[in-house]
C-alpha cells in the first residue's frame, strides 16, 4: 500500500473515477468504482516509481496530506 495522497473523485465526462496521485507528476488512473479506481492507482503508482529508478530520476518523500495555503 503506497502512502502517497490519492484524490479519488467521479468524472462524469470520462464516466468514472479517478483516483489522481498530486505528488507524482502525470500519475492517475481511473475505475468503474472507487475501489477499482483505488486498486489501479495502486498499480500505476507501483509502475511510476519503477520507471522512475529505472531511469535515474528522483522520487519524491510521501508527504501524507497536502493541505491548501
């Protein structure tokens, strides 16, 4: 289970859920219900990181909630 924040909303233009992930840039993943939603973030999130050390690149620290200023 991944500690990042996951912002899990309906999109009535895509006709589903999406579970967006503000930390990791270009990360979401959509699901025909929340837990669907949830569980691909999951994997896409998985798959974001492996990228990302695969290819050198900086993984940002889970900050937990992000709160607005």
């Amino acid at each position: 289970m991944t500690k990042y924040e996951i912002i899990l909303y309906w999109s009535g233009e895509d006709g589903a859920f999406i579970a967006e992930v503000p930390e990791l840039a270009g990360c979401a993943a959509d699901g025909a219900t929340r837990q669907e939603a949830l569980a691909n973030a999951e994997v896409v999130i998985a798959e974001w990181l492996g990228t990302a050390r695969e290819l050198g690149r900086p993984i940002p620290e889970p900050r937990g909630r992000l709160l607005s200023a």
